[in-house]
C-alpha cells in the first residue's frame, strides 16, 4: 500500500486481476466528523465505497442509477454528506 505525500491517496492490488493492477484509493475527509464512511474510488460507471467496518460496496449505474452513483461521486470528493445520501437513497442498491 502506497500513501501520497498529502495522505489522502493509497494504492490497492485488485485481487481479481491475474496482473497487479493498482487503482487509486481516496481516503474520505469526513468533514462532519461523524461519517462512517472510510474511503473511496471513483470509476467511471460506479462508486466503490469502504466503511469503517473495512468492508467495500460497488455502487453502479446499472443497480442504483447513473444520477445516484453521480451525486455520490460529488459527495466522496466533498468530503460530507456520502453517508447520510447512501443511508437515504440507495442503501441496498450495491452490486
């Protein structure tokens, strides 16, 4: 795992990929302090988001939309509000 000079990127494996394949991890700012939302990475069809409890979700455009997977991209990159919108509108819509 590889953090940024600034802390706020790392770097994961994908597991599933035959080659190393490292895609870029943003660590979540949590600017309202209360966010159980850890960090995230932005594809171009989907959200992947990780919880404090260290589990990861997919959210796609197929599953929870293209207007949901994008409100939450603007979110993860604002650093609030990425939990309380998953709580409220697309809670168990992940791949």
């Amino acid at each position: 795992m590889i953090v940024a000079s600034d802390g706020l990127v790392k770097l994961r494996n994908h597991s599933r990929s035959k080659t190393n394949i490292y895609i870029m991890i943003n660590i979540y700012k949590n600017l309202g302090g209360n966010s159980s939302v850890r960090a995230y990475e932005i594809m171009p069809t989907s959200i992947n988001v990780q919880f404090n409890s260290g589990k990861w979700y997919s959210y796609s455009f197929l599953k929870a939309g293209q207007t949901h997977v994008e409100n939450m991209k603007a979110l993860a990159t604002k650093g609030i509000g990425l939990c309380s919108y998953i709580q409220r509108f697309v809670k168990y819509l992940y791949d």
